[in-house]
C-alpha cells in the first residue's frame, strides 16, 4: 500500500515552503539591522551570545560617537530578502509572509483534524519514542527504513513536532518581541525570560526549521527522488510512470525562486510600490491585533539598563548649539494646528505642568531594548491645555534634527517627523520627557524633549521635539507617509511589532 496525500495537503505543503523561505530571508534582512543576539534585555555591549558582525563598539569615551546604525550590516541580497539594508521593506515582507504562513497553517490544522489524516501525523502511543531511536540508528547506519502506506516513527515524531511544537513557538517568541504585548502584558515576555531572549529563541526556532528541510530535504533523496517526488505532487505514484512527479515538483520549486526573484527586484526597483502594496495588505492586521493595547509598564529602578544605545545623532546646526550652551533656555515648544488654544510654552514653564515619571522598556526597530526612568509631561495634559478639534486626528511632532546635515547619508532631506493618532496620543504612558534616568535628558537621546509612546517601536517616539501640530490628514506633510522613516526608509505607521 503506498501513501495517498490528498490535495489539500500537498498545496499547503508547496505553501508552507514558499511562506517559510520567504519568512527566512526577510527575517535575516531584519536580522541584519542588529546582528547580534543576547540573552539580557539590556544589550550591553559585548555581552552578546551570537555576533554576525565584525564590527565592533569602541571603548568609552569613543563608544559616544557611535550610533545603533554603525552597527548594521549589509546583507547580500542572495540571502537576505531585499538585502542592502533595507529594515522596512524587509519588516513588510515578514510580515506578509507571516500572514500567509499562518493562513496555511490554520487550513492545514483545520483539514488535519476534519479527515483521517490527523492519525498519519499525531502519535497515540509513547512506544513512538523507541521506535523513533530505533530508525535513527538505522539512518545512522546507512540502512534506509520503509513503511509502506504510512511514515515510520521517527518521519512522524520529526512531522508532529514542527506542526504542534516548533511553529506555535515561533509564533510565541514573534509575539514576545511586540512593543504592544511587552507594553501590555509585560508578564508575557517574561515567561521567555525577556525580549532578547524571546528574540534569540526565535532565530534558534529558524535554525531548526532550516535543519529540518535539509535533513527532509537528504531523505527525499535517499528515498528516491522522482518516487519521493511524485508522492508530494502527485498524491500516489501507483499509475505515475516515468520522471512527471519530478518534473511538476521542480516546476514548483522554480515558481518559488521565480516568486522571490521578482520580489527581490521590486523591492530595490520599486520601494514605495512595495511599501503600499504589502502594507495595505498586513496593516489592518496589525492595527486591530496591536494597535489597541495600552502601556502598563512600570520596572523596578533595579531593572534600569547601565548602558541604552543611540539611534541616530543630535542636530547639527549652529542654532542647536547655541540652545545647548544656554541649556535651552531660549527653547520653546509650539502646539498649533487643529486646536482651541495654541500654545507656546518655554521648557522652564513645562517643568513647572504636573510632571510623570515611568521605567519602561525601550524596543528599537533594529532590534535592541533597554530600560529607562523618564521624566516628563503627559501628552494627555498638553491635550487638555490646548483642547484638539474634533477634526484633528493626528498629532504631528516636529524635530529640530535637519537629517540633511545630521546624518546625510541616511537616506533623505529634511528634518526628522513622526505622527501619531489621537488614540495613542491619549494614551496614559505617551509623554513628552525631558529627564532620563533622573536627570535632564542627554542631548544624544533627545533634549531638550522627546516623545515616549511605550506601546510602539523607537522610532515612533521623536527626538528633539519643537512643534507639535493637531491635523485631520499627514498626506500633505513631508513625503506624505506619516513620518521621516516612512518617507524614506519605507518603515510603517503600524509600529505595535
């Protein structure tokens, strides 16, 4: 008797390996934004388990001089999907990827347990775990084990648990690095162990999907390509003559490469088509999973990191500089826009507005996280003196930071800009913080102001804030996109994940 695969099983299984080398690629593009893996929340240099960098941080006091971004790699776009640093498009690809994985998933389990198929795969016996040692000392022997009409217990041991135990993890650890869930539920990340390890788990969980396809991959072979082939494409080679199974499974596998080539290409070719594309697909799906969820955080001053690394530099200008020798003195934050009441208030009145203090986590879009003490003024009290109109729904902060002169190299003129709605504008923990850990906030991490949205990834929260402005519609502000990431490094608004 030889195996009969119904049709369902063998269109999610050419899915499943579309989705998941998708999800591997872009998730290395991802990877190489931070390419180092730790095991602390912290990310104190040096202290990394994994390091697929060469470069190296610099002693203090020179280490001051580097930024997060000096720590990016470059990957080829051989192995990375698009590669050449490309964080955003890389995130959209993920998470599309994502999606269509998960739908697979959630059809295959579906049809799983609607047909007799499910006895094929799950175990019902603890006598699978002899037997399982028992073929892999065959294999290990080089003697090849065949049951006809079923897999022999170690195939179904391998199947069982990349279906029921090495993809829910992958989609746990995934969830542990959302700013939102760790900002909700902070119990959560902790049942990993923290972010980073939740993170350094995932890429392991990589690692295991990536040894599984090789060694399934090497059996396919020993088995005999064109009968192992036709099995899958097929469904039963008992009238399949000749090298067909081979043939439709490789034209299959050539849809794969061919699907990622041109994936590949649009992504360097066309950016901005991708950028929309992918995200009106996968950013109602994050906003209704991750854009509700309101900060709860509150770590102990134990948990406050020793060292919290930059992203991005301080203004260049010479007006900055002046306002830094006088310790802003002259500075003055401007609310405008859609509102009741504009304001213009000097930072020494700011201090003197009833002041929050939290220690959060900070979870960078490339990766890393450290916990922080701010200081600050609640968003909720800035809404309530200067009284938004209905229309506005959107607040707009305004950086002093011209990245034209900042950082040149970074991918675009003007300065640096970032948009929030109203519902996370309004939630408890958004702040505008001008201390950090005590103290007035380090110019490299943002002073004389920056916003904090707990909730969302780093760059959401804007350094070297202004102006904030209240407004209906950000399509006619800077390249239209909702902020300068998303004008040009192709980032999402949606930054729950």
């Amino acid at each position: 008797m030889m195996l009969d695969f119904p049709l369902w099983l063998r269109a999610t299984h050419f899915l499943n390996l579309l989705f998941i080398s998708l999800l591997v690629r872009s998730g290395l593009e991802i990877l190489s934004a931070h390419p180092k893996l730790y095991w602390n929340d912290d990310c104190t240099p040096g202290s990394e388990w994994l390091r697929l960098t060469r470069k190296r941080l610099p002693e203090a006091p020179y280490r001051e001089l580097w930024t997060s971004r000096d720590e990016e790699e470059s990957f080829s776009s051989w192995i990375a999907l698009p590669g050449r640093r490309n964080l955003g498009l890389g995130r959209h690809w993920h998470f599309l990827a994502d999606a269509g994985w998960l739908l697979t998933g959630l059809l295959y389990v579906t049809m799983l347990a609607a047909t007799p198929e499910w006895r094929r795969l799950i175990p019902t016996s603890w006598s699978i775990l002899p037997g399982a040692w028992h073929v892999l000392w065959s294999y290990l022997s080089l003697h090849l084990v065949v049951t006809p009409g079923r897999y022999n217990p170690l195939e179904q041991l391998a199947y069982f648990s990349v279906v029921f135990l090495l993809s829910p993890l992958a989609i746990a650890t995934g969830l542990a690095m959302s700013p939102a869930i760790a900002a909700r539920a902070p119990w959560y990340i902790r049942l990993f162990g923290g972010r980073q390890a939740a993170r350094s788990l995932h890429f392991l969980l990589l690692c295991a999907f990536l040894a599984f396809f090789v060694v399934h991959l090497a059996m396919v072979i020993a088995h005999g390509e064109i009968s192992e082939m036709a099995l899958i494409v097929l469904g039963d080679i008992r009238d399949v003559r000749g090298a067909l199974g081979l043939i439709v499974g490789l034209g299959g596998l050539a849809g794969v490469i061919v699907i990622h080539i041109v994936a590949t290409w649009s992504s360097l070719r066309y950016p901005r088509f991708v950028q929309h594309s992918t995200q009106a697909l996968t950013d109602p799906l994050r906003r209704a999973l991750f854009g509700s969820g309101r900060s709860v955080q509150q770590y102990a001053a134990s948990e406050i990191s020793a060292y919290f690394r930059v992203n991005g530099r301080p203004p260049a200008d010479a007006a900055y500089a002046a306002m830094t020798r006088e310790h802003f003195a002259s500075f003055v934050l401007h609310v405008d826009g859609l509102v009741e009441h504009p304001l213009h208030v000097s930072l020494a009145e700011l201090r003197r507005w009833p002041k929050q203090t939290q220690i959060t986590k900070h979870c960078c879009i490339q990766g890393w996280s450290a916990v922080a003490s701010w200081g600050g003024v609640s968003l909720g009290e800035i809404i309530r003196r200067c009284g938004p109109l209905s229309a506005a729904r959107y607040a707009v902060f305004y950086a002093l930071d011209d990245k034209s002169t900042s950082e040149p190299d970074s991918g675009g003129p003007g300065c640096y800009y970032g948009t929030i709605d109203m519902a996370l504008a309004s939630h408890a923990q958004t702040m505008l913080a001008y201390e950090m850990n005590g103290q007035p906030l380090p110019v490299a991490h943002g002073a004389p102001l920056r916003l904090r949205v707990e909730s969302q990834l780093g760059f959401t929260m804007v350094k070297y804030v202004c102006r904030i402005e209240f407004v209906n519609d950000y399509r006619e502000i800077g390249g239209g996109q909702g902020g300068w990431r998303e004008d040009h490094q192709f980032y999402s608004q949606e930054a729950g994940i």
